[in-house]
C-alpha cells in the first residue's frame, strides 16, 4: 500500500489540507479560500495547483493511497454534497467524482463530524474502540456514530444527524434545520451564547456578561466569565451540560454506546461542562446502561483534526479502475 | 446444512416454541406454563421433555442446525438472562449454557424483540432490507434495530431499547422503568389505556368509554370505541401517533432506515393510529429525511411469529465444540 493519504476539509470559509503517513503524521498541509470562487471548478482548479505544489515539495508523488474529504452535507455513497447552505456552487456538487478527475486518485468524501468519527476510530482516543458516538460540539452540534467497528452511513449515506434530535419539544429554540428544540440550538457554541441572552433577559442577577452588548455575547465570553467565577456564566453551561446528558441517555439506548467522544471548541470548557454532563447523564440514563458509556476527549491535535479525520477515509477508497469502459 | 432450527418464546406466562425449516414454515409447535417451576433446572425439564416428544413426532432428531431463544432481556453476547422482573427464577440465569447443555445443540438468545427484527428479516416483510427498526407496540414498547444488515447489540448486548426515549421531559409519566415520560408509557398497549384514563378524567365530553369501570378500560375498548366512531377515543390514537410519530422521527436521525416495521397489538388498529402516526413523522422530521422511511406491517402471521423470530437465531448459531478440553 502506498504510504500516504490526503486528507481535505471543506469547511465554509477555508479549505484545509495535508498529507499524511499511516501513523497519523500530518507530513505537511496548507489551505485556501472556500468562498473566494464562484465557481465549483475553478476552486478545484486551486486546490489541485496548491496540493500538487504540496505533494511535489514533499516527494510524495505515486505515494498517494487516496484522498479523504471531509464536507458539509458531504454523502458518502453518492460522492456528492446535494445541499449545502454555507457553500457559494450550486448543488448537487459532485464532489468526489469532480475531485477524483483533477487528481487521478480514489476519493471518499462524508461529512465532517463522520470524518471526526473516522479519524478518532483510525489515530486517536477511539483506537480499539468499536461502538462510540463523536459528538462535535461547534458553530453546530454534528456526530458520527459507529457500531460494531463500522460507520453508520444509514440507508441513504445521511444518518447520524444527532444534533437534530429533539431536546424541547414545547416552545422549542429555532434551529438552522428549520425546526424547533434541536439539541444543536442548546448544546452548540451559538446555543451556549442564546442561553446566556435569554438568562441575562430573563434575570436580575449582577453578571460579568452585562458589561458586553448582549447581541455579540459568544461561548467564549461565557466561559471567560464561568472561569472568572461567575454565577450566571456557570449556570449557563450547567444548563448546557444537562441538555446534553439527556440527550447522551436516550442515545445509549439506541446503540449502547462504550463512550462518546467530544470534540470541537465547547469540548475545551473542562468541568464547567464536564460536571453537570456527567451528573445529568447519570440521572437520565436507564439503569441497566448506568454507568457504563464513558465520556472521552479527542485526542487529535486541533490545528490537525479536520485533516486527520478527513484522511483517515483515504485508507479506505477503492482503487479507480485502470480502464474506461464507456463505449 | 441441516434442514430445521428450533425457536422458543420465552414470556412471562407461557413458553411457545416449535420446529421451523429454512422456508419459515413451522412444521409443529407448542407450550408450556413459564411460571408453573419454581426452579429454572425444572422448568428446562419439562421443555426438554415436551420438545423431545414434539422433535421425535415429526421425525426430525438429528436435523436440527440450532436453537434460538428469545426471553426478556435475554443477552446475547453472554447467552444469559441478568435482570427479569417478570420471571420467577433468581437472576442471572444462564438461558443459553444450560439449555445448550441439556439439549446437546448450539443456542443463541436474545431479547423478544430484536429476535422479531431477525425474523422479520429472515422471513418476513424486512427480507432484502438492510436498514430497519422493528418496532414491537404490546404490553411494553420494543424495538429490534438492523444497520446495513446486523443487528445492533451494543457493547454490552443491550442496545435497541427506544421504548425508553425520553418523549416528555417535564411531568412525564412514570414508566415500568423507574424513569418518567418513556415512549412505552405513552405508546403501548398500556400506554393508550393510560391516556384514555386521563382524557376521559379532564375532559368533559359524553364517550362510549365513560360507560366501563375506569380503572379496566384496556386498548382493546379503546379501539371497539373508535371504531364505533367515538371522538374521544379516537383523540386517543391521534395522541398516541403524535408521540410516536415524534420518537421515528428522531430515531430516522441516528440512523436513516429504510422502514419502521410495527408488530403487536396496538399495530393492528389501522388508519386509526397509521394516519397520525404518518402525519407526526412527516411534520416532526428533519428535512434531508422527509418521505424517506416507510412505516411498514409485520407479515409474519402472529400466532408463529414469536416462534419465528426466535428461531431465526437458530440458523446463526456457531456449532458445539466436539470435545471438551476441561484438563
């Protein structure tokens, strides 16, 4: 087998890429601007001009196994991203097929926390492990799930959308998706800076959060002002935390998972989250699953992640056939 | 390959088992009381006894593959029964060691209803579907679910227990569980007749089930009453499908099936509770996911479906070693 893979996250904003050896080396990476063509083929004209650059400099031509690409709405059995809000081309893109062209190479694209999911099961705390959920707590809640060792792509590549399951289900907080109460709304860096508005709104209580305007209050914020000792700040991630326990309950009883693994920038908030998650876990969980899902932290380095997840899923491309048969 | 598995319905009252061949036909059956032993080494005689004489009746010893039993929190991996509120025998009980040891044949075992979700694949309306969930509406709520053609035993060998999704987090009732606000307290038999409890309390409108002893109105009298048009216990079966509808439509989210398939009694009641369970799916799912999974019927004939399904285990099961190495 050839010694590297590529891996690619397509990301809103940026592109991120790198290369990267069997043991989850990040050899070398580099980015571009997502957004700055209009035009889908134009940007993979500069993805493939910036990664040849990359490869060449590196010595890592013909040593290419395969390309992973981590996307949003990315689908795995059809290679494409039918719908996705945050990117400027219209869809359906046809991500991998596009992709596989320019460069010559296999590609397998999902999307990105099932990259995450991948990437954790291939170099990082889910070694070994063959039933976890990762959970990406960022702008958005995203997952991926495994179960006996596999992803779960689902019957049309799109299943393990669990920040969409529903937390509220009266008077429910507006998600992106369209719906009301999804844990996404409570339990994303965006649902932690709603939380502290509507505390701060609804409450009296003296707050470090007064002093900034309440419309540009981020997750960051809250935790500063959590890890300043501040009341309210502290009560917002409780409440984060024991959404997101009861949320992590009903899912053990789907798939009784050995652990579920946080990433992404909410992951960082330590005991401030850790505590009341674990405590409202406990309290939600069925007795016979009590105790037993473990919560672990990724264990790949952040600048690194998005690549390495996105890798991970070039060990597994199929090689392209040697011939074309289209008569 | 030998021609005939064995499959046994281990319930709380009575045992059903029978000899199947490979087309799903159950060539004979029949039953013992659960309760009537005391100890669970008598209660294996008299099985052993009443399925000898059955097996020699139909000519069939020595072509039987294996034994599939499904009991209530039967696991799978360990082959035993650890916690079963409804059986008179102290836990744990070694289901599958002592009746593997008794019988001289391989046994597999697992719960009631993911042995229904095997059957069901193995025989029945799931056969070519490689992503369901069986979704068992009795005295309880039961599921079986199948991701790209296994079924899901979680690390422990107790995944699939959606009847306990939390669907009401605040003044929920309380379930058999111990926990409050289950889909099974809501979506069951008993469920229904609990919500018919309820409504017939608050409400003040005339129902033809204000003229039965309140405390005994069952599903059943629900049904007869809406069927015979009455309003009331029809918001009943709106009710109940709202709910249901609800707990799919985050149960489509983890992992995408193809189909929900409904067994038991309460599937039995038709457009009465099939159009607002469609209705609630529809408005309640997450939009990548609309239309996508069809609500489905069981199609084994029910007085041999618990028998097929546990007997579906029967052709998986690994054969006995032929010596035993105890030095």
């Amino acid at each position: 087998m050839k010694p590297y893979v590529i891996g690619i996250d397509l990301g809103g904003t940026n592109t991120v890429f790198g290369i990267v050896d069997a043991r989850g080396v990040v050899i070398a990476s580099s980015s571009i601007k997502t957004a700055k063509h209009a035009n889908f083929d134009d940007y993979v004209d500069e993805l493939y001009t910036e990664l040849t650059r990359l490869i060449e400099a590196n010595d890592a031509k013909d040593k290419i196994h395969g390309i992973g690409i981590g996307a949003p709405n990315a689908n795995y059995y059809t290679g494409k991203i039918e719908d996705a809000v945050n990117l400027p081309w219209e869809t359906p893109i046809d991500l991998a097929g596009k992709i596989s062209d320019k460069f010559g190479l296999p590609v397998n694209v999902t999307n990105d926390a099932n990259a995450a999911a991948i990437g954790e099961m291939t170099y990082g705390v889910a070694r070994g492990l063959k039933d976890f959920i990762m959970i990406t707590l960022g702008t958005g809640v995203g997952s991926g799930i495994v179960i006996n060792g596999q992803l779960v792509y689902g019957h049309d590549g799109f299943a393990g959308e669990l920040g969409h399951v529903t937390m509220k289900r009266n008077n429910g907080r507006l998600c992106g998706c369209g719906r009301t109460g999804c844990l996404e709304a409570y339990c994303s860096a965006t649902g932690v800076a709603r939380t502290a508005r509507e505390f701060l709104e609804i409450r009296k209580e003296p707050s470090l959060l007064r002093n900034l305007p309440i419309d540009e209050i981020t997750s960051k914020d809250v935790y500063d002002a959590a890890v300043s000792g501040d009341a309210l700040a502290k009560e917002v991630f409780d409440y984060t935390g024991e959404i997101l326990g009861q949320a992590f309950a009903d899912m053990t009883v789907f798939s009784s998972p050995q652990a579920f693994i946080l990433f992404g920038g909410l992951a960082k908030s330590g005991e401030l989250l850790m505590r009341p998650l674990r405590a409202s876990m406990d309290r939600n969980m069925m007795s016979i699953f009590k105790g037993k899902p473990k919560i672990l932290l990724s264990e790949l380095k952040e600048a690194d992640a998005a690549i390495l997840g996105a890798s991970a899923l070039g060990w597994e491309v199929k090689p392209l056939a040697t011939t074309v048969s289209q008569a």
